[in-house]
C-alpha cells in the first residue's frame, strides 16, 4: 500500500490508519478489527505499525474464498 509520509510506519488515530487501508467505511474496520487486524488502542487513540496491517492482509488473502465467511 501506498506510504502516507516518509517514515510512516507508526499510524496514529482512525483517520490515519483509514487513509492508509484507502478509506474503508467503519463497518469493514470493524469486522476487520473483529477478525484480528493488529490496532492497539490507548484513551480511545488508535495506533497501528503498517507493516503489521500489511503482514495481517497477507494471511487474510492467503485464504481460499469457501474458507471465509
């Protein structure tokens, strides 16, 4: 996926992390989030590594379709 800035590998807040996965609505973030997507969350502040969304996508599409829900 496209980087948001030179050194952004750390993604802070909602919107950043949005911006990064190019801009799902909540409802995918939620089941993404439901369904493990690295997020760790502080005070309500969301903060993600891209490379952990990218390695969680990886397995996420690893799968055969008659395998997901």
């Amino acid at each position: 996926m496209k980087r948001i800035r030179e050194n952004d590998w750390l993604l802070i807040g909602k919107e950043e992390i949005r911006t990064y996965l190019r801009g799902p609505s909540d409802h995918k973030l939620k089941k993404w989030l439901e369904i493990g997507m690295p997020v760790y969350v502080e005070c309500g502040e969301w903060v993600a590594h891209a490379d952990n969304i990218e390695e969680f996508f990886k397995a996420l599409t690893r799968r055969r379709a008659r395998d997901i829900e």
